[in-house]
C-alpha cells in the first residue's frame, strides 16, 4: 500500500493534475445537465418548460458549489485540500450513483404531489441533481486553491485564468460527446453510472488512496457492479435512447385487451393490439376511417409523424394500392416498431427520417390526396414551427385542389 501511495503521489506531482481533474468535472457537469432531461423526459416531457427548470436548477446548484468550495478551502490545511477534494469526488459519484438508481421512484412521487409541471420539473431536477452538482460545483475553488498554494503571486494570475479556460473547454467536449455519441451509445442509465465510476477513480486518485478512503471506494464499486453489468433494470418493457428522446415500451390493457404503448418521452406516442397490430387504438388514429368519406380510394397518402408506424401500417392496409410517405424526425422508431410493435414494411410504405417542416419545405414532387399530421403530442409538447400559418400553408400547397388533410 506505501508504494502505490509513494506511485500514486509521484504521478500526481509529474502530470497536471488539477488541469485534467477540472477538464473531466466540467464535462461531466455537463453530460450529467444533458441526461437529466432524459430522466425527467418520461415524468414531465422534453420542453422548454423542462429544460428551464433543469438549466436554472443546476446553475444554482454550481453557484453554490462555487460559493461554498471557496469557503471550505480557506478553512481547510493546506496539507489537507487535496485529500478533502478526493471525498468530495467520491460523495458527488455516490449520490448521483443513489439518484440513478431511484430516479424512477422518487419522480413517480413527485409527480403524484402535483400535478404543475413547472413546479414538477424544479423540484424533480433539485432532488435529483441538486446535490451531486453542488458537489461538482465545489471542485473548481478547491483545485484552484491548491494550485495557488503552490505558486507565487506572479504565476497565479495565469494559473486561475488556464483553470477557468480549461474547465469550460471540458464543458463545451462534455457537450459535444454527450449530446452527439454517447447517450445514443451507451444510454441514459449506463452513462449515469459510467459518470459516476469516473468521479469515484478521481476521488481515488485525488486521496492516492488512504486506507478509510479505499474501502469506502470499495464499497461504492460493489454497489455500482450489478448495475453496470445490466442487472438493475428500469421498470419498463423496454427503455430506448435515440437521438432525439427517450422511448418506452410498456404493456398495458384498453377495454380488456392487451396493448402495447410507445411513451416518447412523457407522452403516449403509439400503441398497437398485439393480436391485430394493424388495427387502430387510440381514438384519433381511428380517423383514418373518414378518408373513404371525403376522398375514394386515395393515390398518394402523407403521414407526417410516424412513431411506432401504426397509422401507417393501418393505411396500408385500407389502401395496398395507394403510395404511403411518412415523415418521421426519429429514424431509429421504425427498427423499433418493427422489434416491439409487429410492424411489417410494405413496398407502398416510404421512410423519410427528417423534420416534418424541413420536409413540407423541400418537397418538389407529386401532391398527396390525404394529408394526416400527428405531430403534436400535448399542450406543452407542440413543436410551434409546424403550427405557422407559412407551415400549414405549405402543408396545403402539397394537397391535390380536391385534397383533404386531417390532423391530431
């Protein structure tokens, strides 16, 4: 153990330590910002209500990281800071550790207290994160002391200025790898964890691991095992991230038959009858049926939405001779129909994996006989730059004169 002390502290001293611990806290302060608006998805939904409460929740919880690192370095030995900074790592890994864990339960609870989504989102985001970013928050000042501790009044000017420099630069790579790779990758609870085995090995590296410190990493390790292994599951059916959200796949009855429901962040997206996949649920998609009254036997028919591609595989069934386009954001729902929902490609059914505007915008073919959009999902969930009047004007020009266009 003295040598791996003596290794640990000769490494600390050659490398630059605090610059990398820094660089490493703020892109994981942020990758944690950018996954709490996944694990919140499910509850209260993906909009700018949510991500409000998440942004002014967490820059408070930094603010008084901030404040309060600075206030606890100063009263902290000198031959102490660095091995204080090493328990703040590990206290921050093991309750983000806890909120990942009984994320679902304690949002299950919050959300039967009230029923305000504003003040839903607040208080979820501030049990769940308040305290593992306020520990992060507390980093910065620490390290900062400790390396100004070791310099002259001329070096620390730069020292404070590289430290502020860098760990934006690691917020700005968290970002970038979390939003664009790693969430779809890895996943929203994986990624949770893996973030907090990384806090844990700097927390680790930081204390160049004292005897107390170790069993208490050992433990934490032990904990984090089975659930990096897979073996703490999320409730649902099935828990998906793509690109653009967070998706569930759960089991459930309508009218005493068994259904299965695709819930895309907070809301029900698409649901089928496992023993007539085809066949509508919901009551809206049911207006599908009104087609034959205002237009007989359509040529060329525009979903603009196509979740679990349950209206359109219905349509495709009414009408095998017609032209089905869909246009659905999320690309990756129509391998996840096919893996949950029964759904079977057929020739007259064409994917276009873009936005619904970017689509109605673009398009220079052929005009459609029936229009269906079902894009809008619940009051706070309606994505406005479809609902323009310039939108639903484009959305017309692609309809035949004697055309109809039927929306959610």
């Amino acid at each position: 153990m003295q040598f791996l002390r003596e290794k640990t502290k000769f490494l600390l001293q050659k490398l630059p330590i605090l610059e990398i611990i820094v660089f490493i806290n703020g892109a994981i302060v942020m990758i944690v910002e950018l996954l709490a608006s996944r694990i919140l998805a499910p509850y209260f939904g993906t909009s700018t209500i949510t991500w409000t409460a998440i942004i002014a929740v967490l820059l408070g919880a930094l603010s008084l990281g901030y404040w309060f690192g600075g206030k606890l370095s100063s009263t902290i030995e000198p031959s102490k800071t660095r091995e204080t900074l090493g328990l703040v790592f590990i206290l921050a890994a093991a309750s983000l550790f806890v909120s990942t864990l009984f994320n679902n339960g304690i949002l299950e609870i919050v959300r039967m207290v009230s029923s305000d989504i504003r003040l839903n989102s607040v208080i979820g985001a501030l049990l769940l994160y308040g305290v593992p970013i306020t520990l992060m928050g507390i980093v910065s000042p620490f390290a900062v002391s400790i390396g100004v501790n070791q310099l002259t009044d001329k070096e620390s000017g730069p020292f404070i200025g590289r430290m502020y420099s860098v760990g934006t630069i690691g917020s700005i790579l968290g970002t970038f790898l979390g939003g664009f790779l790693l969430i779809t990758i890895l996943g929203t609870t994986t990624l949770l964890y893996l973030c907090s085995g990384i806090l844990v090995l700097m927390g680790i590296l930081m204390v160049a691991l004292p005897m107390k410190v170790s069993a208490l990493v050992g433990v934490v390790l032990c904990l984090m095992l089975p659930a990096l292994l897979g073996v703490l599951m999320p409730a649902s059916f099935a828990d998906i991230d793509t690109l653009y959200g967070r998706i569930w796949v759960v089991d459930g009855k309508r009218d005493d038959k068994k259904i299965r429901v695709m819930q895309i962040n907070a809301e029900f997206s698409s649901a089928v009858y496992p023993e007539d996949p085809t066949s509508p649920v919901f009551n809206y998609t049911k207006t599908t049926f009104l087609t034959d009254v205002f237009f007989k036997e359509p040529k060329r028919i525009l979903v603009l939405g196509g979740g679990a591609m349950t209206m359109p595989a219905h349509l495709s069934k009414l009408y095998p001779e017609a032209i089905v386009d869909v246009v659905e954001i999320d690309g990756q729902l129509e391998d996840i129909a096919k893996k949950y929902f029964y759904y079977q490609k057929t020739p007259n059914i064409t994917l276009y994996a873009e936005d619904a505007r970017t689509f109605i915008n673009n398009y220079k073919g052929d005009s459609y006989d029936v229009i269906f959009i079902d894009i809008y999902r619940s009051l706070y969930m309606i994505p406005f730059h479809v609902i323009t009047r310039e939108a639903m004007q484009k959305v017309s020009d692609l309809a035949v004169d004697e055309g109809i266009i039927i929306t959610n």
